[in-house]
C-alpha cells in the first residue's frame, strides 16, 4: 500500500483534522488502508462491486428500521417466472410440496377501453414491485396505498435509471406493475384427503393518470389497492427484508427468490435442516434443464448471497443444503421483528 495516495474528499478531511494531533501516523495509516479498499472495490465488476459495498455497509452498521422492507410470504415459498413466458403461454404454476401457485394472465383496457393482454409477471422487477406495495401497505398501514410520490424514487434505489423510452427501466417497470395489477393468483394446499384453494390476486383496483402523449402512454398510478384477502394475509404474513440486500440483487430473480426464501425458512425453525437437491431442484429450478446445471447455477447463486450476509448459517455438501437457525442480525434486520404466523 505504498504507493496508495488518500484522494476521497472526506478521507483528506479526516485526515486534515488528525494532523498536530497525537497519533497521527496510525491515522495516516489507517486512512491510506481505507483509501486502498476503497480502490479495490472500485476496481470491482459492478454487480461484484454492489455486493462488496453492501457487505461493508452491513458489517459496519446495525440494521435500522428505515432499511427494512416487506413483501408477502407467499412469495419466499413459490415464486413467479425467472423470466418472459411465451407469447401463447397465459398460466404460470410453480409447486413446492404439497403446495402450488397459479398465475393467469389477464386483460387492462387502455386508454381508448381497448382490452390489452398483459403478460403473466415475471423477472427481477416483478419481485421488487411486490415488495415496494408490501412495505407501502405496512407503512402506511392500509389497503389503498398512495405510491404516485414513491415510485420513481423505489426505481432509484433499487439502482436502476427512472429513464423511460421503450427500453427505459421505467417502462419495464410499468409492464410489470401492469400484469401484476391483470393477473389472477390461486394459492393452493393439499394433504391427500382434502385440498385447500384461496384466490390471492394481489391488487384489486389501480388508478392511473392518463396522459395525450403518444411517447408516455400513462404517469404512475396515484393509488394502488390491494384486494382484502391480499391485505389481510399480508398483515399476517408480513416477510421482512433488507432493503440494501435486495438493492445488492435487485438484477437477478433467482437471487431475490433465493434470498426471500432463506429468511423464511431461517425464520421458521427450531433446528438445523437439511434440503436435499431434488427439492431445492424443485424449489428453485426454473429454466435449468438438468441437475447439474441447476447445482452449479445454485452454488453460485448462494455464494454470492453469503458476500454480502456473512454470517449466513447456510452450507452445501453433496446431500443437499443445511440451514439453521439465526438471531435477526444474521440476516440484516432489526432485533425487533413483525411477527409472521409459521407454515
């Protein structure tokens, strides 16, 4: 590190402020060692560089309410499409034990009430969508959450431009909010003697703004309202997450799933378990079309999940996966926690 110069501006701050005071080379010292890691992070491939400063800020910082975030836990047990369906394929199912989520996609009328077909819900967004209307709900404690404020600055902090245009994020973004607002969702369980099915379509009304120009075709809805079964088991069903974890892998669908689906699991139990292959092959498999690609994607997937919690209890051998059990600070949260009802 000799030849590493401080040049952060609030790095030369601090080291101005040391300077005539006892102590002074060890300050130096430390602030050319900062400076150096600064540098090395910086150097990072930007997805690796996002998780590197994530894990700094977790390691440096306890969690605070401010970064907590929610989103159904529904949605750690079966999740969405990883990706775009088909043009023909309306009906999504994913299934996990003796458990299955389904998703049909549905219709909006336009501006001129021309009926659209929007495309069943899917990819990183989607998840992260989801997740800004639960903590909305949370926060502010109703059904009817007012988002027409929020929106754009949710899109930021994720990491992503609010540049609209037919590629924008943005206009990826209100794809998303749109099939999530048509669609339908069936939460289905079975035991072998009976079955049990709940329709559990997340939003029941949306009201938009709607704009003359060809180039904008609507603003962001002013208000999003889920339906009274969604809000209800929200409440109940509340899954809390890291807001800087999820902005760490806000690119990546399997790894948000992944994510989602350790704080529940952790969260609900008692001892050490393991999972073998199979169902995590079932749990996570999406598109991988053979085992070993899917544990090769997985290990991937989980290392980099243990970058940025370091302290995840969380091992894989030729078995499958262990977990254990875990204090909230494991997983970045506060110690107070919401109270979820176990599955």
């Amino acid at each position: 590190m000799g030849d590493v110069k401080i040049r952060d501006a609030d790095l030369l701050a601090e080291l101005e402020a040391a300077r005539g005071k006892f102590g002074v080379q060890y300050a130096e010292a430390n602030l050319i060692e900062r400076q150096a890691e600064r540098d090395r992070i910086a150097a990072m491939p930007p997805a690796k560089r996002r998780r590197a400063e994530t894990a700094g800020l977790l390691a440096n910082s306890k969690a605070s309410l401010k970064d907590l975030r929610h989103v159904h836990s529904v949605l750690a047990i079966v999740g969405l499409p990883y990706e775009r369906l088909p043009g023909d394929q309306q009906h999504f199912a994913r299934q996990q034990g003796q458990m299955a989520l389904d998703v049909t996609a549905g219709y909006l009328r336009d501006a001129n009430g021309a009926a659209v077909l929007q495309p069943v819900p899917f990819g990183p967004k989607a998840r992260l969508i989801l997740m800004h209307l639960c903590s909305q709900a949370i926060l502010q404690k109703s059904a009817t959450i007012e988002i027409a404020d929020t929106f754009t600055g949710f899109v930021r902090d994720m990491g992503f431009s609010d540049s609209g245009g037919k590629r924008g994020p943005l206009t990826a973004f209100k794809e998303q909010l749109n099939a999530l607002a048509a669609c339908s969702m069936r939460m289905s369980v079975w035991n072998g003697e009976s079955v049990r099915s709940r329709n559990i379509s997340p939003i029941e009304q949306m009201d938009l703004w709607l704009t003359h120009n060809p180039a904008q075709r609507s603003l962001w809805p002013s208000t999003v309202t889920f339906s009274p079964a969604m809000y209800d088991s929200l409440k109940r069903h509340a899954l809390p997450l890291n807001a800087h974890v999820i902005r760490a892998f806000a690119a990546s669908a399997r790894k948000l799933d992944l994510y989602f689906w350790l704080g529940w699991r952790i969260h609900n139990i008692d001892g050490p378990l393991t999972l073998s292959w199979a169902a995590l092959y079932e749990q996570f498999g999406g598109t991988n079309a053979n085992a070993r690609d899917f544990k090769r994607h997985f290990k991937h997937d989980l290392a980099e999940i243990k970058e940025v919690l370091t302290k995840l209890p969380a091992t894989l051998s030729e078995t499958g996966l262990t977990i254990e059990p875990a204090d909230p600070d494991v997983l970045a949260l506060p110690v107070k926690r919401i109270a979820t009802k176990k599955k």
